[in-house]
C-alpha cells in the first residue's frame, strides 16, 4: 500500500486480541493500515485480501474503533495441502481515536481487499458574540 518505495512486509499475526471472544478456529491477522490526514478528514487504508463487504465489520464503542474481517478459504474437496506459503486467516485490529472525529460522520468502503474508512475531524468550534440580558 506505501507508495514511498518497493515494501515487502509480512502479514502478522495477532497473538493477543484482548476483549475479543473468538468462536471460529484459525488464525487471526493484523491488517496492514496506512493513515493518512487532510485538513478536514482522517483516512485509513486497510489490507484485507479475501475480505468483502458481507463478512466484514467495522465497530465503535467508547472510542474504539474495531475492525474484524472474516476469511472463508475454501480447498477444493478431497485436496491436501502439498505446500502453504500465503497465510489464510481472519483480521483483526482497533484503534483509539481522539476527541477530533466525529464519529456519527464515519464513512467505510471496501473494494478488492482494501477497507477504506474516511474519519471526518470535529468542525472547530466558530466565534460567536453572546447576548447579555439586563436585569
């Protein structure tokens, strides 16, 4: 996803996913996120191949923003595994976001195993003259 050069990184995997109950077996990944800011909007980029918009979710709750992608791999029938070199697995990450998104404006989309999230920021506060009441 960094288009600051050829990046060839590992998918890692979650080893502790704290507060998370998991009821499918398997393994469960990180996805590799790139975040990126504009004056008006937080963006966050998410590598999540085999993920689509049905069995993916993206929660809030108490500032937490959770991402869970599931992966249903399937091998043809009968067939065993001669060699597995890409690691097939769900995806899991959360983030804790400040007081500066506005989180009933949080925009999600995913395409070709890419969730894109757009994190509008909280429009500043505007100067206002405050009336005084005699009396």
């Amino acid at each position: 996803m960094s288009n600051t050069g050829t990046e060839i990184r590992k998918k890692q995997e979650v080893r502790d996913v704290k507060s998370v109950e998991r009821t499918r077996s398997g393994r469960v990944y990180m996805p590799l996120t790139d975040i990126v800011e504009t004056q008006d909007d937080i963006w966050m980029y998410a590598d999540m191949p085999g993920v689509d918009s049905a069995s993916l979710d993206v929660e809030i709750e108490n500032n937490v923003l959770t991402l869970q992608g599931l992966v249903n791999a399937e091998l043809p029938e009968k067939a065993e595994p001669f060699r597995m070199e890409y690691g097939i697995g769900d995806f899991w990450r959360s983030f804790t976001l400040s007081d500066s998104i506005d989180q009933s404006k949080i925009e999600a989309s995913i395409k070709d195993g890419v969730l894109k999230l757009r994190l509008p920021k909280v429009e500043p506060a505007k100067a206002r003259k405050i009336d005084i009441k005699a009396g």
